[in-house]
C-alpha cells in the first residue's frame, strides 16, 4: 500500500489538532500530512494560497497528492465560504485538477466535537473528572456558538479546554456517530479518501 501525500491548510492550532487526528483516523492507506495552522479564519483567507504555492514542492522536491482547506463557515452558508475561497485561487492551474479540496465545517470544528458525548466522557473520566457527560440534544450543527458551548461542558467535566484535550476527544470520536450527527463531517471525511 504506497503512501498518499496530503495538505491541509486549517484556521488554527486547535482545528489542526483535531482535524489531523480525523484526517488519519479516516484515511484508507498510510498518510503523510503537511499541516499548516493559519492563526485565524482572516488570515487563512489571505494567506492560503501561499500554503498551496508550498504544497507544489514541500514533499522532497515534489507536490503532495491532494490539498484540503477546512474552514469554518460560522454562521454563513457553506458555499459561500466556498465560493470566495475558490475566487482567491482562479490563477493557480495546478490546484484546478481535483486535487484541491474546499472543506467548510458547519459551524466550527468544535461542532464536530459536540456530535459524542461518550468521546468527552472518556477523555474527562481518564483525567479523573467527571464520568458522564450529558449528550447534546440538538443538532450540533445548528448550534449557534458550539465553540462557548464546547468550553462550557469541558469546564463542567473538569477538563480544559487545550488543543491536547482536543486531540484526546477527537481520537475517541465515534466516526458513525460524527458521520450521522455533522453532515460537513462526511465532506471531510471524502475529500481525504478521495484519490
């Protein structure tokens, strides 16, 4: 089984931790991830094209196989999002082949997160925190503000609230269950598989 080779381009520290974990949890074949945390969603808007000029001869002297941009779309439609960070690439050719993937989570990565409880209880019970977690009732992507939402039921767990524990949670997601709560999940999830 060869190795595929993957950019991916994220708003910040925490998304890169979450989405690194779930990038190589769903790849079918060994993965090699060139990571790059924009600090923000501004920046990643202004700055993601430079990423993809470096994705063109990062790997010894040659281009990663495929590049994902995940975005959050916090509150706007997802093809929006999509649609202006297209615009901002019309004149890179390399990148109009479908091997550039725009991947918009709806709303933040910490939607994701919100999808199984059970993922949170585990991380906080190894921690020596509280063992149970109440699920979330609504839809997690119809959550207005998941990422106050997330910090409110880490603090109620006795967990903070740090790109590790974001790790943690993400690696003990339940990928069905992330499949069938967060459709933007099932997004990603493709684009990294797609060949």
């Amino acid at each position: 089984m060869s190795e595929f080779v993957i950019g991916l381009i994220v708003e910040g520290y925490y998304d890169a931790a979450v989405l690194e974990t779930l990038a190589r949890q769903v790849a079918q074949s060994p993965v090699t991830l060139y990571l790059r945390p924009c600090g923000g969603k501004q920046r990643l808007k202004r700055i993601f094209p430079a990423y993809l000029r470096e994705f063109e001869h990062v790997h010894h002297g040659k281009p990663v196989d495929k590049a994902l941009v995940v975005c959050d779309a916090d509150q706007k439609p997802p093809e929006e999002v999509r649609e202006s960070l297209s615009r901002k690439i019309e004149n890179l050719a390399r990148w109009s082949a479908g091997n550039l993937h725009f991947c918009i989570v709806r709303q933040e990565t910490e939607t994701w997160l919100l999808a199984d409880e059970n993922a949170i209880s585990s991380v906080a019970s190894e921690r020596g925190g509280h063992a149970r977690v109440p699920p979330v009732q609504e839809h997690p992507e119809s959550i207005s503000d998941p990422k106050s939402r997330l910090h409110n039921i880490l603090s109620s767990a006795g967990l903070p609230a740090t790109d590790n524990v974001y790790k943690q949670i993400a690696s003990r997601l339940d990928l069905e269950t992330l499949r069938r709560r967060c459709p933007s999940f099932r997004e990603f999830e493709q684009a990294v598989r797609d060949c």
